[in-house]
C-alpha cells in the first residue's frame, strides 16, 4: 500500500500546516504536488525530511535549461554499446596475431540492449515502491518540459529506449511526487491542472521562530528575539532581495557560539549581516540608514 | 454533485471546469473530505494554481458554500459580521452554549472561523479528549441511525461522532450538495455546515464542546491574511502602465524570448568527434535554442498627452535590457515619423529613417505613441513611414497609452491603427502585443 498517511514533519523540519494537509491530499490523490513560494522557504526540503523520516527511497531531478524527458526517464548510452560491439571483432583481430589481452565490456553484453539503457531518476523512482520523487525548480525548464513530464508520468508506465522493456508502476506503489518552483517562468495550464498546488507563505515570526528552534535547539531565546526583530525589520524595509529562512538560519549559525550578551551587542551593530544581504545597492542603503541614526535603526524594528 | 461549482467559480476568474468536480469526487472517496475546511484546503488546491488567485479563490468559496459576499477590499471579519450566516450561526451558538455568555465579539468571529476551517486533520487530533468521553456514552451505538437525518435537524447532540463509513459515496456526494443547497436558503442557514459548539455537520468525526483551540486550526486566521494582502489577488490587467505593474508587464514581455528543447543533428559536430574517435560516428545532438531579442523601442515624447507614460516606459525596457541584455535601441519622435527619428529625449541627435530600415529585419518594434496628432500632420510621407517600417519588421506593434475607448474619435488613431497593430498600455495589452508578434514570422 502506498505510503499515504498524514505526515507533520520531522524534529529537523517544521511542516506548515497547510503544506502538510495538501502533501497529503497529493499523496493519497496520486497527484503530484506542486510547491511554489519565495526562495529560501523549504521547498526542497519537504521531500527530503520526509524521506528520511519515513526511511523512504529518495530519487532527485534537478531542472536545468537542457533539461529534457530523455534525462529524467532514460536514454540509451550508444557511446557504451558502439564500443562494446566492437570489442568482439577487436578481441578476434587479437586473439588471431596471439596477443593474450582482451578487452573487457565490463560485464555488458551488446545482445542484451537493456544493458545500455542509463535509467533516469523518473524510472528508478517508479522501480522502487512508495520511493519518493523530487523535480527541482522546474521553472529552470525548457517550455515543453513540464507538459512532456506529465504525460510521462500520467501514464505510471515508460518504455525503454531500444531495449523496450516496460517500467510499470500501481497506482498503490505511485511515488510521492513532489515539484518545486521558483516562478520564474510560467508554467502551463494544463501543467498546473493535473497538478496540486501549494503556495508556501513566508512564515510569520512566531513560526520563524519555532522553525530557528528545529535548527539551532541551543541557542538563547533572548537572542533570536533581538535577531527576529531585525530580521523582519529588514524585510519590511523594501530592499531589492528580502532576507529569507535560509539566511536567518546562517545568520544565526555565525552568532550562537557566541555568549548571548555579546551576541546581542553584535546583531545590535549588524555584524555579519552579509549573510542576510545579498546584494551591494541593499548593503548599502541599510549602511547608511544605520550610520545616519544608529539607534534609531534598530528602535524603528518593532512594527510601527 | 455541485454541477454550479465550475461556473460559479470561473465567475470569479478562476478555473473550474469537470476536472475540478471530478477531482473533488476523488478527494471524498479517499476520505479527504470530512468538514466544511477540507473542502476549503481541497479545492483549494485544485482550483489554486498562482498565489494571486487565492484571494478570489476564498471570495468565491464563502459565496458559495457560506452564502457570506466578501466585497472588494473588505475585510473578511466584516464581510462575516455582515452575514445573516453568522447572525444565525451565533444565535444557535448563544442558545446552545451552558455557561454564560462572556465571548467578546472578535472571540466569536474566531470561533465561528475555526470552525470553518475546521479539517479532520484538527479533529483527529482533538478527539482523543473527547473519545473517553464517548466511550462511556450510551448513545454511541445509535448514532449511525441518526446520523442520516442530521442535514434536516439542526438539533444535533453535541460531543458525538458519526460514523458514515457505511454510506456508498453516492450518498456522501448527495449529502453535501443538500446541506450546500439549505446553507444557501434563507430560511435555514446558520449551521448546516458549521456545528455550533464543534461538532463537524458532516462527516466522521466531530470534537468535543471546546475541543478546539480559538485561533487554533490557522485555517481562518490564514483565510484572513489572504483578504487583507493584494499580493493574494490578481493585478488589474487593464490598468494602465505605472511604476507599480512594470514588474508584472516584464513578466508577460518575457514571452518575446524563443526557447525550445528540440534536439537537432549537429552535422560538424558529429564529424567532428566522430574524426576523434577514430571514424565511429555517433549522432551528435545539439539544443536548437533561439534565445535571440533584438528590440526597437520607438517612442512619442512629443506633446503633453505622452508626458506622464515617459517614464515608465523608459524604465520597463531598461529594466527589460538589464534582465535580458540584449540588443535593444531606443528612438523618439514626434507625434509622428517624417525623415528622421531622435536617439535621444531631447531630439537632438537625428537618425534618418533609413538608416532605422537598415536593421536586422528580425527587430522587434514596439511603437509607443497616442496616435492623436491633427489630420494634416499625418500627411503621405509619413504614412509611407510608417508602412516601410511596418513591411520591413514583421514584429511591429503600436502601444497606445489613451484608453481603447476614444481611439475611433481620433482620425489619425484610426489611419493608424490600419497599418500597425496596436493595442492598450496596458499589462494585457503589451501581452496581447507580444502574443501577436509571436505569431509573425520575420
């Protein structure tokens, strides 16, 4: 049976409600489940914590700009097999001008095509049951991409190239699917239509800060209040590349060796805010907005 | 079951169409659809496909299940306190509450919301309170039988579960539509869907009086957040360019950029490497990929009529240029084309128009101008201008800042209009626009 009980995420991972309800949905739908969202907001890591909590198989597909449905199902390796049909004639030509060395196919044996068949992660995915199947940021794909996917994937059946053996899969053992996406590009209707669709929100602070807890459980509550604070300080304040999850998480990470009364005095003073700020013009405007009036900066923190 | 769903909610610009319905019918047969909130979270994530869309996606949900009309721009509280749903919701609530009532008015929106909201992932994890309550209660066994006629009493007894695993999924369905169809009557609204005091009205479980946090399923204060925050509903499309929907006309002009997957035998490439490896010849592929944008921005800075659109259009391909750094040229005029266009706002600097007409035929023109000159200033050399431009860059159009309406007031809109296609300064008009070039082949 397929895996389709609910999952609340993980120690390690704080799983939206929401997120985890339409995982859930997706999964006991046999649909895939399509997480859009700003960067840095755990996208990725939804399958990743649940595959290693549910101790499940992991298959990944990064998208990028030359991704096609060859690389993500299967494609024949003809380098591979056009080298091995030669070898035969070569070990021949050898063994007649009684050279003793053969050359070796490495176990592959060129009647059998399927050797040949370089299996992509769609296909490992659907040979192993209830495995779990993550297409990363799709929206780095060619146009036709998305649409030929999920033809694919519809069908739970692909066919080898050449070697024509066909991988199957029930609708019992359908990994759990799950795409993310940055919107960079827009995805296709008909793409979105066989998909279920969750937009992540950018956690608020109370969430922030149990999602701070998973990850640095040791840190002094004192100073990830003071670090939150500046945090959605910096968010509101319209920079060209608000700060993200990701970034407070490294923030903090340089911090908490730290004791937390020193720790304070440094978030007080910015230090090390290159981890939240990604771009110079950004740098720049908060630099001057801090040295212009220092203690001002910080007091505007709390929401006005 | 819900046959008006699809339209009702394509009303609201969404899509909904069998697929959704058949989804939905999915969703209840596998038990995902147990309360009012799961059919909110389930067609939500059917019918949701941009975040923009949750905003009218939640509209049109408290309409149509709730009978509760969220104006534009309202708050969602208000919106409910408006409802005669909630006044009678609150009613039975009033009545069938023991102690007395000490609930601010906020507390009973939130707990009129959560139980909205309420998702039978909350209950199953509240029941287990309420279940060794029940288990000591005699009429649990009866319950099934009562449970049949639970959409036509209101009086349901509190702090019991209904099993309907025995019902088929035809009934279940039906079920939903009748207490959707009463909800929506006026006579009887209030509490179909919602229980008063935590019941769910339909399906397996139900929790306890006070089995449920305030503010505690996050559904409602999510719903909430939605209504109050416009990145949750969809830009005016027909508004005019401002610095405010550059960002989103940027998205649309993206569909200039040629892309495709498909593979291509590379000729050289397979002698290439076929050479290197010894005369083995294996086909080499190569993505064929046109990522090629070359842009002619003319534009009409003559004239008050223009002045306040400069700016923006300026800043929209300058901020095209730094995403996709291409070729891109930018031109003034006045009014209208006669020898020479300027490249600079001042025009100062003259370029014949010759030498415009000797680019890459392949340039994509974007002209951008009102059209509204007097009639004797559009004389036949200019025409002959235009249309050379036209012939020459197949990928012409005409944006037009003034509103489609007056366009067929003005003459020389009109005389235009005849060569070049053109359409609003609007988002969707520069993707109508883009669409339109795409179409022409150089």
């Amino acid at each position: 049976m397929a895996e389709t009980s609910y999952w609340e995420g993980s120690d390690k991972y704080l799983c939206d409600r929401e997120l985890a309800q339409a995982f859930h949905m997706a999964r006991t739908l046999g649909m895939p489940l399509l997480i859009e969202g700003e960067p840095g907001t755990g996208k990725t890591e939804l399958p990743i914590h649940y595959s290693n909590d549910r101790k499940l198989d992991l298959h990944v597909y990064p998208v990028g700009s030359k991704s096609n449905v060859d690389q993500f199902v299967a494609r024949f390796d003809h380098v591979k097999y056009l080298r091995d049909s030669q070898i035969e004639i070569l070990n021949a030509q050898r063994a007649e001008k009684d050279l003793e060395t053969k050359l070796s196919t490495g176990g592959r044996n060129p009647e059998s095509l399927a050797d040949y068949v370089v299996k992509g992660p769609a296909t490992q995915a659907f040979q192993s049951p209830n495995s779990v199947l993550l297409i990363d940021e799709i929206d780095k794909a060619p146009r036709e991409f998305p649409n030929d996917l999920l033809y694919a994937l519809s069908h739970r059946k692909f066919i080898m190239p050449e070697s024509g053996e066909t991988i199957e899969v029930s609708e019992e053992e359908m990994p759990a699917i799950v795409i993310t996406s940055n919107r960079e590009q827009e995805l296709p209707t008909a793409f979105k239509g066989r998909c279920i669709y969750h937009y992540i929100h950018f956690p608020d602070q109370e969430v922030m800060r149990q999602i701070v807890e998973k990850h640095h459980p040791t840190i002094n509550e004192k100073v990830v209040d003071v670090a939150l604070d500046v945090f959605y300080h910096l968010r509101r304040v319209g920079l060209d590349r608000a700060p993200t999850t990701r970034e407070i998480l490294n923030w903090l990470k340089y911090i908490k060796p730290l004791a937390p009364k020193e720790a304070i005095q440094k978030i007080e003073k910015l230090e090390g805010i290159g981890a939240l700020i990604k771009t110079q013009t950004d740098l720049e405007r908060i630099q001057q907005g801090v040295l212009r009036n220092p203690q001002d900066f910080m007091r505007r923190s709390t929401p006005n | 079951m819900f046959n008006s769903l699809p339209a009702y909610f394509r009303n609201y610009g969404l899509n909904a169409d069998v697929r959704t319905l058949l989804v939905l019918r999915k969703a209840v047969e596998k038990n995902l659809v147990k309360t009012l909130g799961d059919v909110y979270n389930v067609l939500k994530g059917i019918i949701v496909k941009e975040p923009t869309e949750i905003g009218p996606f939640t509209r049109a949900y408290y309409k149509y299940f709730l009978n509760i009309d969220i104006l534009n721009g309202e708050k969602l509280d208000d919106a409910i306190l408006r409802s005669e749903t909630f006044k009678q919701w609150k009613n039975k609530y009033l009545e069938e509450a023991d102690q007395e009532f000490d609930e601010s008015l906020e507390d009973l929106i939130n707990r009129f919301l959560d139980q909205v909201h309420l998702t039978h992932y909350d209950i199953k994890e509240l029941v287990s309170g309420s279940k060794i309550f029940d288990e000591d209660n005699p009429d649990l066994e009866d319950q099934e039988d009562n449970s049949n006629s639970f959409a036509a009493s209101a009086e349901r007894p509190l702090n019991k579960m209904a099993d309907y695993s025995d019902l088929s999924l035809e009934e279940l369905l039906e079920r939903l539509e009748k207490i959707r169809a009463q909800q929506r009557s006026k006579h009887s609204g209030g509490s179909h869907w919602i229980g008063t005091g935590g019941i769910s009205a339909y399906g397996h479980g139900g929790a306890a009086k006070d089995g449920i946090r305030v503010g505690g399923t996050g559904g409602g204060k999510m719903a909430r957040k939605v209504m109050g925050n416009s990145n949750f509903f969809p830009i005016d499309m027909d508004s005019i360019l401002s610095d405010n929907n550059v960002d989103a006309v940027l998205n649309s002009i993206k569909g200039v950029v040629e892309e495709s997957a498909f593979e291509k035998l590379d000729v050289p490439g397979t002698i290439k490497t076929g050479l290197q490896r010894g005369g083995l010849f294996i086909p080499e592929m190569r993505h064929d990929k046109n990522e090629k944008l070359q842009i002619i921005v003319l534009i009409d800075n003559g004239g008050w009529s223009m002045a306040p659109y400069i700016k923006t259009v300026r800043d929209l391909f300058k901020k095209m240029k730094t995403r996709f750094s291409h070729d891109l040229k930018t031109y003034y005029f006045h009014n209208t084309i006669y020898d020479v266009v300027f490249s600079d706002p001042n025009r100062s600097k003259a370029v014949p128009i010759d030498k415009l007409l000797l680019n890459d035929k392949n340039y994509r023109v974007f002209i951008i101008g009102d059209a509204a000159m007097s009639p004797y200033e559009l004389d036949r050399r200019s025409i002959r201008n235009w249309q050379a431009i036209q012939k020459k860059f197949k990928k012409t159009v005409w944006l037009n800042p003034e509103p489609v309406k007056y366009w067929n007031h003005t003459y020389t809109t009109q005389v235009l209009r005849q060569i070049i296609n053109m359409f609003p300064l609007t988002i969707r008009g520069i993707e109508q626009a883009v669409l339109e070039m795409n179409r022409q082949k150089a």
